[in-house]
C-alpha cells in the first residue's frame, strides 16, 4: 500500500505537480492524426494533464497546438477560422500561428508593432505513427521522440486508435502491466476445451498461432512467478506459469517512461499490442491503442476486427468513447457471467475498463495489500515516482536520453524452467531487454 501523500504524488498530473513536470519532460501522443484530417480544417479543442489547449492543422499541413484562448479578451479560439497558416479569433481579429506567435491584430494602429510582441501558449509539435505528439516541458530541453517500433514500421503494418476511460491514468497503466489478472478477467470461468476455444475466438488475434495449451496454463496457473529486467527505457516485466514438469510459459509486457506499456502474449509472428496512456484530468484519460506486425502488412480482416474492438483496442464510437463503458455499467450481461465469463463483459478492453474504473476516479492506495503477482506493480511505482522526486532535485530523466533504446517488444515463449530472464528474452528476442532497433537502423542504411 501507499501512503495518502505518495498516491497523490503518484497520481496528480497538472503543471507544478511533481508528476506532472515529469510527465511534460516526455513527447505525449494528444490526438490522432486523422482527427485533423485536412489542412485549415476545423480545429479540436483537447485537455491535456489539466490544460485547456487547440489544435489545428494550418495551410501547409502543420499542426499546431496552443491556448485554447485568445488573450485579447477570452474568447475561445475554438470558434475561431483556420486561414492562411494562421487560426483568427472571431471576436476581434487576432490571428495566430501555429507557433502562438500573433500574425495580425487589426484592432491595433497599423502603424505600430504590437503584434509582434504577443504570443501565446504553444507547444512544439510532431505526427509519428500516426499520431500527433505535443512537448509541453521546458522549452530548450526538448527530446526526441520515442523509437516506437509501431512508429517505424510502414504505415501498413499498423492500426492505431483511442479509448476515452473514466478514470486516473495510473490505474489504468497499472492494469495493463499486470500480467496476472488473465486467468480471471478475461477466460472463461470453467476452462474446458470448448470455452478456451470460445474465449480464444472472441478475444484473441483471429490469426494467431497462441495454442490453447497456452490458455490451459493460464487457467491452471493463476500465481504466475513475476520477473523484473530494468532497461535504458523502462522495465521488461515477466510473468511465468508452469507449462510441464521442465518448462516455463512465459508472457513478457513492456513498459516504457513515462506512459506506454505493450501486451504480453504475441507469439512469434503475431501482432503486437500497445497502449500509451494520458491524462486529461486526474480523473480521467486518453489510451492511445495500437496493433503492429514487424513481419508484414496487416490483413484487411485483422483492420476489420480491430476497427470493432479486438485485444486491447475498444469498439469505440465516432468519438472514441467506448460502446461499452461507465455510463451502461459496460452491458455486463450476468447470464453470461453465470455461464461463460467471469466478467459478464465482452471485449478484453472492456473487462480491463470496467474493472479499474470500478477502484474509484482515484484509486486509493492506501487500502491495498499487494502480493507477489504484484511485483510489476512495485517496481512501476518506484521507478516513475523515484524519477520523480528526482527531477524535483535537478537530475533529468534518464530515458530521455535513450529514446533509441524504446524500440522494443513484448511477446509470449516457452523456455526450460532453469533459464532466468535476460536468458529468455535473448531465446525469444535477441537482447536481454527485448531491443530490435538494430533492424531498422540496418534498413535506414
């Protein structure tokens, strides 16, 4: 358990916050990028860790996000026209640019310069993996993006969408990071043949090569042994179930400072599931949702199922609130929980929505008590609250020099029982922290 003060330290993200500053030292995903679809299109109001902003893509294709705010008089940019590189405030005339430097002030005289001493907020912007990524820290201090291999890989190789979730961005990481929480959320309560076959067409890659001895170790196995490997990028987390007498069936997640974790149970050739996670307010979030394969293009069927909710990716409205979500108790049908699921939900976005926006807006932490399934859990908490607390001191976030080092995977393998972690992550991946950046440095030369 936390104490009151560290779950708060924990979990509040607007600026001057210890978190907060943290989190403004990395580049965050805040929109899709076909959510501005078309150069002086309408712009799209976003909140980002608390703050009000505008994004717009201007005349030459440029994004920008700034205040939502004009500071002349207040009024919301939002209303304002995309024009000629800029966005004009309806009410008076100021027009911005991308960059929140004023390009026109025509309640000014023209003879004189005003213009050119206003500014607004902005901040620097860039579109990678078909998202639209804003850096809200220090200006001058500004990283480079992280190496997502679900950026680097062609634009046919990947699926990219978002969840709206009602609840803190912690908890809904946490969540994700937990690899112990399959044998119930998200299989079937009795675990014969038939319902792994059931559960594993509804819920899993309809392509994948996942056998359902997989999903048997799973079932039979709920107290998976947890393994930590901190790398320059995060932390490889690993949970181990016995598989027979001499092996181990190992499902290895990811995560990546300060937001980003991957699933864990791509089999060689599968896709991959990512998520990166990003408040809006402390009581809510966006999770961006990703599916990528290294080795080929997506099939149409796979963007067909994901575009309907497959894996970690919701079936999501035209807002990208999910169809199943708080405000319809997620149609939890109890008489498929009586028969079928443990949940009673369909979808494992869903199962893992519903259940941590169950622990409250903000969980408390103060009344856990944590066991040995929990161990990612801990060092997750140490890590990004230890990076916290030492930036309040002046030391820089480690990873932000290492963004190359984000291109990693997460997977699932077999291995013997004798073999400890960087020895199955070099058997499954090559490298002990999953690294396969080389490949696409190779490709680049």
């Amino acid at each position: 358990m936390l104490r009151a003060e560290d779950n708060r330290f924990l979990t509040q993200s607007d600026a001057g916050t210890p978190m907060g500053d943290l989190l403004r030292r990395f580049w965050l995903p805040v929109l899709l990028s076909k959510e501005l679809p078309e150069a002086d299109g309408p712009p799209k109001k976003i909140v980002v860790m608390g703050e009000e902003l505008l994004a717009f893509r201007d005349t030459r294709g440029v994004v920008g996000v700034i205040d939502q705010y004009c500071p002349h008089r207040g009024a919301n940019l939002w209303l304002g026209r995309v024009e000629e590189c800029g966005i004009r405030c309806v009410y008076h005339g100021w027009k911005f640019d991308t960059d929140g430097q004023c390009m026109d002030m025509p309640t000014s005289y023209p003879d004189l310069s005003a213009k050119d001493l206003i500014r607004i907020k902005s901040y620097p912007v860039r579109e990678w993996g078909e998202m639209i990524w804003a850096y809200m820290g220090p200006a001058g201090e500004v990283p480079e993006l992280p190496a997502l291999e679900m950026a680097l890989v062609p634009a046919s190789h990947r699926f990219v969408s978002k969840k709206w979730q009602d609840c803190n961005w912690v908890q809904a990481l946490e969540g994700s990071i937990d690899t112990a929480h399959f044998t119930f959320a998200h299989l079937a309560f009795d675990k014969d043949e038939d319902e792994i076959l059931d559960i594993k067409k509804h819920f899993i890659n309809p392509i994948s090569r996942v056998s359902t001895d997989h999903m048997r170790w799973i079932a039979q196995d709920p107290r998976p042994v947890i393994k930590i490997n901190p790398h320059e990028a995060g932390l490889t987390i690993a949970g181990g179930r016995i598989a027979s007498d001499d092996n181990i069936y190992w499902r290895i997640a990811q995560f990546l400072m300060p937001v980003h974790s991957y699933a864990p149970s791509a089999m060689p050739g599968d896709s991959i599931f990512g998520q990166s996670f990003v408040p809006v307010t402390d009581t809510s979030c966006w999770i961006y949702t990703y599916a990528w394969n290294p080795e080929r293009p997506l099939t149409s069927a796979e963007r067909e199922a994901y575009s309907h909710g497959h894996g970690v990716i919701a079936d999501v409205d035209e807002n990208y609130v999910p169809l199943r979500n708080k405000s319809n108790d997620y149609l939890i049908d109890r008489k498929l929980q009586k028969t079928k699921s443990y949940t009673g939900i369909k979808g494992v976005s869903e199962q893992d929505a519903a259940v941590q926006d169950s622990q409250g807006p903000i969980a408390d932490r103060t009344r856990e008590h944590l066991g040995p399934t929990d161990l990612g859990i801990m060092h997750f908490r140490k890590l990004i609250m230890e990076t916290a607390r030492e930036l309040l001191e002046g030391t820089a976030p480690p990873h932000l020099a290492h963004q190359a080092r984000y291109a990693v995977r997460s997977g699932g393998c077999v291995t013997h029982k004798e073999k400890d972690l960087p020895a199955v992550m070099i058997e499954r991946f090559g490298d002990p922290a999953g690294y396969v950046g080389q490949q696409y440095i190779a490709a680049a030369e």
